[in-house]
C-alpha cells in the first residue's frame, strides 16, 4: 500500500501568480527562468518572457498549472504548507 496522500494544487489567477512573483523579488524573466519558460529579446533591447507574461494577464485565458506554481511556492518559499531542504548528503 502506497503512503501517496493527494495535495490540491489549484492553478493560481494571474493576480496570484504576479504577487508570488513580486513578494520573491523576481523580474518576470528571472521567474521565466528558474521555472524554464522560453525568454526573448524585448523589442525595446533587454530580454523578455511572453510566456509569463500571458500567465500572469488577466485577460488571457492560460494558467499556470497548479503543480508547477506548487514548484515555484516552493522554490521561492513561499509554500503555505511545504519547504524544500536539502538532502542528507548532498
């Protein structure tokens, strides 16, 4: 028998997913980056993510899925529940 308890991991509206974000102290490309979403050059120079900016829209319709903004509540600690730590080790 398998000790697996299910966790709900709502995906967040955008709102939530941009307060995350800033409450980490990351640039939307910085966050981009520690979860892997693709980043471009800007049209003004610097780099961007038209991806995390699509996620984090009002407007748009997409949402991060609830297990990876679980990972990045995670990463950023911020997890109401969870931390991550090191392993024995390593």
């Amino acid at each position: 028998m398998s000790n697996f308890s299910p966790m709900e991991m709502p995906a967040p509206s955008g709102d939530a997913l941009k307060a995350a974000r800033v409450a980490a102290g990351l640039s939307q490309v910085e966050a981009a980056q520690l979860m892997g979403y693709p980043v471009q050059a800007g049209s003004r120079g610097g780099l961007q993510s038209r991806t995390w900016q699509a996620l984090e829209s009002p407007t748009d319709p997409r949402n991060m899925p609830g297990p990876i903004y679980a990972m990045f509540q995670l990463l950023t600690r911020q997890h109401p529940q969870l931390k991550l730590v090191q392993a024995e080790g390593a």
